[in-house]
C-alpha cells in the first residue's frame, strides 16, 4: 500500500484528514458512527433545551400557586392548560388528579417530564465511552502489524509495514479520544439542564404540598 511507503512523519504531520482516515484503516469506519450518532443525539439535545428554555414561564407557575395557596385549584388548571412550561404541565396534572392522590399524581406526572430531559444521555454516555475503547483497539491491531512486519525477512517491505503499523495504532488512538473529548462537553451540559429540571421539579413539589395543606387547613377551619 502507499500507505506503508511513506515517512512517519509525513504520516502523522502532513496528511490532510482524508489520508489520515485511510492510513487509520478499518477501526475508523466504526469510530465515524459512534461519531455520526453522538453528534446527531447532541444537536437534538441542544435543539429540545433551547425549546425548552425559551417556552418556560415562570409567571404562570407562581400565579398557579398562588391560586392553589387561595384553595381555588381549578383556577390554577384552567391557567395551566394549554402551556408549554414544563412545571406548569406538572402541577396541572397534579390537581386533575388531586381527589385520587395528589403525590402520586405528581409523580407521574414529573417522572414523564423529566424523562424527556433524560432522553439521549444514555447514548452520548455510551458513544464517549466506546470511542476510546475503538481508539485502543485500533492501536492493538496496529501495533500486531508493527510485530508483525518485525519478523518479516525484507527489510525494505518490513521498514513500510512497521511505519504504516505505527501510524495506524497512533490515528486510531488520536481519534478515539479526540470523540470522547468532544462529546464530553455536551453529555456534562445535558446533565446539568437535567439536575436543575429535577431541583426545579422538587421546589415546585414542595411547594403545591405545603399549599395544599395550608389551603385544606384553611377551608377546616372556615
């Protein structure tokens, strides 16, 4: 191969990104889909937390509290129907549901919210995962190359085996991390937007059961 005839250093400094995946051989088809796919989960991702923030409505929730607090909770569902805040849609399944319990109303009502915040993580996990386990299977095999054209009796066809062996083992290597370090940062940022929903979904929590029971407290007495 030409590959195998070229200069180490040429291979590693000089090579444009199309050599460079040729010269890292068959490992690099596979690291292109673990790439394919952590990108695509990650610009989905992006694209649902942009929605998400921009449709939030902090207003709307506190004013359905507040009717809550007032004891008038189909005020507080007929304010949250129809809304995209995530927390509004909570607490308004919550109270549909209140004569039959409204905790574990709110649960289910929560846990379907927070699994679409949830959703993906578990693939970018694995692709940044997998990415340098490939990167290391690629450098065994290139290296197996490497040993290989050691015990090979021409010099000269062994000298282009052991250079294309190396280039190999180090590509693959290169690449593997350079997957994981890049799909590091956005799996990190998911996983923050999905602690802050559910700390978010716990304040609100909290608060509808300390309302709820101030506003039945009330009605007892009145």
């Amino acid at each position: 191969m030409i590959m195998q005839s070229l200069p180490l250093a040429f291979l590693l400094g000089d090579a444009t990104p199309m050599e460079l995946f040729i010269k890292g051989e068959w490992i690099m088809w596979p690291m292109i889909l673990v790439s394919f796919v952590m990108i695509t989960v990650t610009v989905e991702r992006l694209i649902f937390i942009f929605r998400e923030k921009s449709s939030r409505k902090p207003e709307l929730v506190k004013k359905m509290l507040e009717a809550v607090e007032r004891g008038d909770a189909d005020a507080a569902i007929a304010m949250g129907k129809g809304s995209s805040d995530f927390l509004a849609q909570i607490i308004t399944e919550s109270l549909k549901h209140r004569e039959q319990s409204l905790t574990n109303a709110f649960t289910r009502a929560a846990g379907q919210q927070l699994s679409r915040y949830q959703q993906g993580l578990a693939t970018l996990d694995t692709c940044i995962t997998a990415a340098p386990l490939l990167g290391l299977l690629g450098t065994v095999t290139g290296m197996m190359r490497t040993f290989g054209a050691l015990g090979g009796g021409d010099i000269g066809a062994a000298a282009g085996a052991i250079t294309g062996g190396v280039a190999e083992a180090l590509i693959a290597t290169a690449a593997g991390l350079a997957v994981a370090v890049l799909g590091l940062f956005p799996y990190n940022y998911l996983n923050a937007m999905d602690s802050q929903a559910k700390l978010e979904v716990s304040d609100v929590s909290h608060s509808l059961e300390l309302l709820t029971k101030k506003s039945e407290g009330s009605s007892a007495r009145h």
